[in-house]
C-alpha cells in the first residue's frame, strides 16, 4: 500500500473519481481519496484494506467496488452514503490518497502518475497532526472514553474500524 499526502483543489468530482478509477484500472490497482481530516494515520488504512479484503474473500462484502469497500472499513459505517462523508469533495482540502496492489511496481507508477493530476495542488504531510475534533465527532469519540483509556485517538478509531467487521 503507498499514499500519497497532498493538497487537492477539485472542480469537478465526478471526473476527478473517474481519472482515479481509471489510473487504477491501467496500473491493475485500487485507488481511493481520502479526506485527510479523517485519517488517523497509515496503520488506519492499513487495517482498513486488511478487513476490506477480508470480506471481499469471504463474499460478505457490502460494496461491489474494492475501493468503496475500503472506503466503508475506514469509516467504521455499513452504509456507503454515510461513509462517503470521509472522502474528498470539491473545492480544496488536504487529502490522502491510498494506491494498493499486488504489485508495489504497480503501485508506484500509479503514485506517480496520480501526482501528475491537474486536482494535485502539491503533495506535503497531511496525517500529521491529525484533527482530533474532527475524528472524535465523526468516529463518536467522547471525551468519557479517552480519559477512561491510555489508548491514543489513533487506536480508539482503528478500533472503531475493527468493530464494524462485529457488528455486521
């Protein structure tokens, strides 16, 4: 899995979903953009594809689309509307872009041609720091169950990954 932290400035989201689906389609990866205001870090995403593949295998997969699948598994939601809240919209915003393959060559190159994009304003750090009001009230966070824990915000919201896998 490679990411790509950048500023994006998007005019027209249905194209910009279509250049993803199709710089994944040519490489043989899956692409999805992320609203990086509610990332929690690589090792969220990592688990997110980790469980996400996990249904796809065992068939108990909502989405059609690996990369909506995903999307779903880093939100914590079941429902695709809710979870789409998570990635990014029109107009600019610090994004996280995940590339996964088979193939980290694969990846690579599509890294490097998704850096290539009009929509890419220029790549920076964008998980660090993590906007922690804006992950607690999306992953209903309260302040109770941080103090009530040594767990980071980080851990609290991969364990709300995990816990959709539970709930299904």
């Amino acid at each position: 899995m490679e990411l790509l932290e950048c500023v994006l400035e998007i005019d027209d989201i249905d194209a910009f979903v279509s250049q993803l689906g199709e710089i994944g389609k040519r490489h043989d990866v899956t692409i999805q953009a992320f609203d990086a205001s509610y990332v929690a870090g690589r090792a969220h995403l990592e688990r997110a594809v980790e469980l996400a593949d996990r249904a796809i295998a065992r068939g108990e997969n909502v989405a059609r689309d690996r990369a909506v699948e995903i999307l779903l598994y880093a939100a914590g939601r079941r429902q695709i509307d809710d979870a789409l809240e998570m990635g990014v919209g029109e107009g600019r915003q610090r994004a996280v872009i995940l590339v996964d393959g088979e193939d980290s060559d694969d990846e690579t190159t599509a890294l490097e041609t998704l850096v290539e994009l009009d929509a890419v304003v220029r790549t920076e750090p964008t998980l660090e720091p993590q906007d922690e009001a804006t992950l607690c009230a999306f992953f209903e966070i309260t302040d109770a169950e941080r103090e009530a824990t040594d767990a980071s915000l980080a851990a609290l919201v991969r364990e709300r990954v995990v816990l959709l896998e539970v709930d299904k």
